[in-house]
C-alpha cells in the first residue's frame, strides 16, 4: 500500500456559483465590493478634473546580456506585431551606443532620441511612420551621445505624457544592458 493517500476532491456545483469564501460573509463581501466601487469612481473623478493623472500607456523595455543576442530584432518584430493587431505602439531606440532600428525598418528619420532628450524637438516631430500603427523614434548614429540626466529623463517622461493618449504601446530598445 502506497504511503501517500490519494485524495478525491469533489467538484460540485457551489464551487462555481460565486458563493463567498469560507470565513467571508456575504455582507462582509458585499461591503468590499461596494468599497472597490467607491473607490473606481474617486479614481475616474479625479483624472476627470486634471488629466495630468492619467496613466501612461504600459511602455517595456527589451535589452539583450551581450551584443549580438538580436534583442533589437526581438524589439522590432515585437512591435511589429503588436502594431498588426491593430494598436498603436511607439518603439524607441534607446540604444545609445549602437542605435539600429534605423537599418533594420525603412524608415526616413526626421529627428532622434537624442534631438527629444536635449529638447531640440518634440516628440511628435521626431518620431517616423513605419508602418499603420507603428511609430519609431530613431537612436542618434554618431557624434556626441545624447544626454542621459535627470533633465533629459524629465522631458522624455513630460513627452510621453502629453501622448499618453495617442499610444497603447511604448516600447523601448535599450540595447545590451
């Protein structure tokens, strides 16, 4: 005889019925709900009167351990793909030492990361259309690297804010890590 019991766990219909948990009343749980309701409706109030607590897009970041691990051919045909189901997705290369997304999509670059982070342009007129719903901000290739303080943070984050609306996606190329 085996040492371990073998235990029958029956699955009956209450199981699924949305019944409370033991040691949760249904008043207990009822007054929970009603709390995550008020507290819903206090978030969309507030965003409501300033827009400026509106969140951003999800934004991720893919970075490869070496040169060569093709994390900017993973961040390109991630975006890609995600732009083909028909979100709106940004991709960045913020790979300040050897930006490539540039050579990989044909794009014609009006502007780089670098003209956004020092404030020489916008965003909006630095980014390039690759495809329908896929947008990207070039790295800058050569010259001085763009600047990476707290200031240059702070404008990229004030950017990104102001079109929190027109992306579902931000995506970041950081190259090696």
């Amino acid at each position: 005889k085996s040492r371990f019991r073998r235990r029958r766990v029956a699955l009956t219909p209450t199981a699924y019925s949305g019944a409370a948990p033991r040691g949760i009343s249904t008043r207990d749980q009822k007054v929970m709900s009603d709390q995550a309701d008020q507290l819903r409706l206090l978030v969309r109030e507030a965003v409501q009167q300033n827009p400026a607590l509106q969140p951003l897009p999800p934004i991720a970041a893919i970075s490869g351990g070496q040169q060569g691990v093709g994390a900017t051919t993973v961040a390109c045909l991630a975006a890609t793909a995600v732009a083909r189901l028909g979100r709106r997705v940004l991709l960045i290369d913020a790979d300040v030492v050897r930006p490539e997304i540039a050579k990989r999509m044909p794009l014609s670059s009006s502007g780089t990361l670098g003209d956004v982070l020092s404030g020489r342009r916008r965003l909006c007129e630095a980014i390039t259309s690759a495809y329908a719903d896929l947008s990207v901000l070039v790295g800058q290739a050569g010259g001085d690297p763009p600047p990476l303080g707290e200031a240059a943070r702070a404008r990229l984050l004030a950017e990104l804010t102001a079109h929190r609306e027109t992306y579902d996606l931000v995506l970041f190329d950081t190259g090696v890590a």
